[in-house]
C-alpha cells in the first residue's frame, strides 16, 4: 500500500511534539495535516477527510476526550480511526479515552518510533480501502466555533440523560426480585421516557413450557398475537432446529383503569426490540402508539440502548426465579416439594382463617407401589411418578390449587375457597380419572389406582395448619384399611 495516499491529522498543542510526531510520519511516506486546538481538530476532519487522527488529550478549547466522543457519535465520521496521545502513562487516561471511542492509547513518553508500528497495525486491522466508503457521501465543511461547542454539549447532555435512564434501571435490578413487578417498573420507567399506550414484555417463564406476556393495558388479540408472532420468529431464526410455534401463553394486565380507552385505540406506529442473554433471546420488549410519530430517531435510539440494561436485568430476575423454583419444586414429577407444601398451606390456613375461608386438602397414597417397584423396576416407578405429576397437574384450577408431591408415593392437593363437599368431589374425580389412565409400562400398559383423604376447615379438632394435615392422614388411612382405591373424608366428633 502507497503510504502517502494515507492522510494523518495531528491535532496537539504542542509545536515540538507535533514536529516530532511530523518528522516520524513523513519518513515513513504518510501525509500529514496539523491541528493546535480542539475546535481546529474538528474542523481539520470535515475539511481534510484524514485516515487517522492522533488526538492530544489535553489541548485548549476542547480537550481531547470530547472531540473523540464527538466524532464517534457521528457516523460521518465515526470509521476514522483514533489513537488517544497522553503526555504520561495513568491508567484514568487509559480509561476514558478507551471509554470515549478511541481505537487505541499511546503515552508519548514512550520511543515516539513505537508511534510508526502502532499506527501500521491499525491501518492493517481497518484496512485503507473499506475505509473509504462511509454509509454516506463524506462532504468536505467548516464548521463555526459556536456549532462544534454546542454539538459538544448536546453530546454530552445526551450521555446525560442515557445514564440517568440506565441509573434508573439499575435501581430497579437492584430492589426487585420478581419478574412481574419487574417488568411493570420497567414499563412505567419507558413510559416517562417516550409516549406509549401499549407495552408488552413477552417471555418464557421460568418453570414453564410456554410464554407469558404482560401488558401494561388491554389491546385486541390482533396486537397481542403481532407481538407474540415476533419473538417465535425471532427464535426461529435464532434457533432454527427448534422449529416453535405460536401456541397459547398466558397474558397478565397491570394497569386495569387504562383497558377500555387502550382497547378501541387504533395502533399506528409500533417498535419491538428482542432481549437477549445466556447467548440467545430471552424476550421481546414491544411499544405500540395510535400516534404515528411517537417512535422518532432519538426514541429508537435510547430504546435499543435501555435494551441492553433490560435484557440483564430481566435475566438476572429470571435465574433468580428460577434458583427459587428448582428450591421449591421436586425434580421428578415438576410438582412442588415437601418445603415449599409447608409454607404455602400454613400460608392458606391463616387466610383462611382471618378472613373465614373454607380451605381443604386432599392426601393422596399410590396403592400396592412397593409392588410396582419391585415387580418392574424402579426406572418403571419413576415413569408413573413422572406420568402422575402430570396428570395432577390438569385436575387443578390454575393459578389457584396447588398439587404437590408430599414424599416417595404421597402426593397432596391444597384447594382454596373449598369445602368439604367440593373436595370430595375433586379427589373422587382424581381416583376415577387415575384408575382408567394407562401408564407407559416396558411390555404393555400399566394400571395403578390410589387411596385419598380429604379434610376441611373450618372443622372441630382443626385449630392449626399441622391439624389439617393430620386429619387428612387419618382419612387417607381409612381408605387403604377399608380396600384402598377409594376417597374418604374427615367427619367431625359430635
């Protein structure tokens, strides 16, 4: 490569070095233009088109760091390499100049000949030619003294503003550890940020094989299934070997006083941005407006970069969830454990009691599993452990009841706001269903039927949570004493 179709500014204040710096470059064939201030720097760049810039970081007018920062902002000018000179070797130096867009950092009381190999080095990682072709034509100009300066500060009161915004999404990182409360700081946060009337933060729940969306109003399916429709296809293209589809997910709204004027608004103008962590995407963030000029350059701007902070700390309250339910979920079945049974029903039992709810659980015993075990094997016995997780899972009201696995065979079902009667009929329904059900089995289908008790509060004999679980106990042995495959129920002494 010819050396003198390479042009090299050098904006320095200082004559000597300049000459020095000069004499260096020259001897090696590159062209050089000279610049004294940092104002001159600037307008030495639009005029003189340079393939590099050796940029002093103390010089009069405007110091180094905000002429850099100021190219780099500009994607006129932003491919021009940048090598940040600083009279000693500080690491703060180092720091901000790496920090503001330099490419590289160079103290000048090293062998100035070192300047001559760092410069070659760069030109040979951005080579000459590519850089000659910016996303658009370079136009050669003089800028005033007065424009540079106020871009200067509209620069810096952007970066202003940007890390007051990921300063405040910090905060929100920081004092939440749920997922819904979560996104809903976050949605209220962009709400003061850009007008909006519908956002929507879609992601795939921890603990679950399907999405869930929260929306901050409510909007017509078309609008949700858009949003929904993005992130599969974002996935896809991802992850290809994946091949998902759009299926049904849970959708929760925060804000019910903004439902009805949201839902008869026509949307015009919608921005969606994927979040991504752990090497793939996590989410879509979606905003949509019925004005067609809310998502200006600027918006889209701060909203890609805000991007960045929401996918961490959105998958930062994601594996903190997800640590909680691997602590609370037994592995096999998927069904909560023995831990979390206890504090959710002590839990329901006080509300129940305070508020004069009715509350029941049902225990639940496989019958003869020993034999099970023994007979096919223990891989046989996870299989229907495995299998009833399952089934139990689809005899519950969602959200609502909470099915568990009690230990080894046991199982139990906490049911809310139901009584008696209601129970009976639940575990009856629960024995029926599990007595007809074929389990996979090794040769051929496996049958297994179960043994339940159901006790109630209010009750007589029932004054604490740990009274619950022992009348239900009794009930379930009542039915294995009595022939088991069958459900009885704790009546009250009179």
């Amino acid at each position: 490569m010819d050396n003198s179709k390479i042009k090299i500014l050098i904006a320095d204040d200082s004559p000597t070095v300049v000459e020095m710096i000069r004499f260096i470059l020259e001897e090696k064939g590159y062209t050089t233009v000279v610049a004294a201030d940092g104002v001159e720097a600037i307008n030495r760049v639009y005029q003189e088109k340079p393939d590099l810039i050796l940029l002093d970081i103390l010089m009069p007018k405007m110091n180094g760091y905000q002429v850099c920062r100021l190219l780099k902002g500009n994607k006129d000018t932003a491919f021009i390499p940048v090598i940040m000179l600083a009279a000693s070797e500080q690491k703060s130096d180092e720091f901000w100049g790496i920090a503001t867009g330099a490419d590289e950092f160079f103290t000048k009381d090293l062998a100035m000949t070192q300047l001559a190999g760092t410069i070659e080095k760069i030109l040979k990682i951005k080579p000459y030619l590519d850089r000659q072709a910016p996303s658009r034509p370079f136009k050669k100009k003089e800028i005033s003294s007065e424009e540079i300066l106020s871009r200067v500060n509209n620069l810096l009161d952007k970066k202003l503003f940007e890390s007051t915004v990921i300063n405040e999404i910090s905060k929100i990182a920081s004092s939440i550890y749920d997922y819904e409360e979560t996104a809903k700081s976050i949605l209220i946060l962009l709400s003061r940020i850009v007008y909006y009337e519908v956002g929507a933060l879609l992601i795939e729940e921890v603990g679950e094989k399907k999405l869930s969306m929260l929306l901050n109003a409510e909007v017509n399916a078309d609008v949700v299934k858009k949003i929904s429709k993005k992130m599969i296809d974002e996935i896809n293209k991802e992850k290809p070997q994946e091949k998902r589809k759009l299926g049904s997910f849970k959708t929760k709204i925060f804000n019910e006083e903004y439902q009805k004027e949201s839902a008869t608004k026509k949307l015009k103008a919608f921005f969606s941005v994927t979040l991504k962590a752990r090497g793939g995407i996590i989410g879509i963030l979606a905003l949509a407006s019925s004005k067609e000029s809310s998502f200006s350059k600027e918006n889209l701007d701060t909203l890609t970069l805000m991007a960045d902070q929401i996918s961490m700390v959105i998958n930062n309250v994601c594996l903190y969830q997800k640590i909680n339910y691997l602590s609370i979920t037994d592995g096999l079945t998927e069904l909560y454990n023995y831990r979390y049974f206890q504090d959710m029903l002590k839990r329901e039992f006080e509300r129940a009691r305070r508020y004069e709810f009715y509350l029941s659980l049902i225990m639940i015993d496989i019958d003869h599993f020993k034999k099970v075990n023994d007979s096919y094997g223990h891989q046989q016995g996870d299989i229907i452990l495995r299998e009833l997780g399952i089934r139990f899972k689809k005899e519950v009201r969602e959200r609502l009841d909470t099915p568990v696995r009690y230990g080894g065979e046991e199982f139990a079902f906490i049911l809310p706001n139901t009584g008696k009667k209601g129970a009976f009929v639940v575990a009856d329904r629960i024995r029926e269903r599990i007595a007809e059900y074929k389990f996979p089995g090794r040769d051929k289908p496996l049958r297994i039927t179960l043994s339940l008790g159901v006790a109630s509060y209010p009750a007589k004999g029932i004054e604490k949570f740990a009274d619950l679980v022992k009348k239900a106990d009794e009930a379930l042995y009542r039915s294995k004493q009595e022939g088991r495959n069958k459900v009885s129920v704790y009546e009250e002494k009179k």
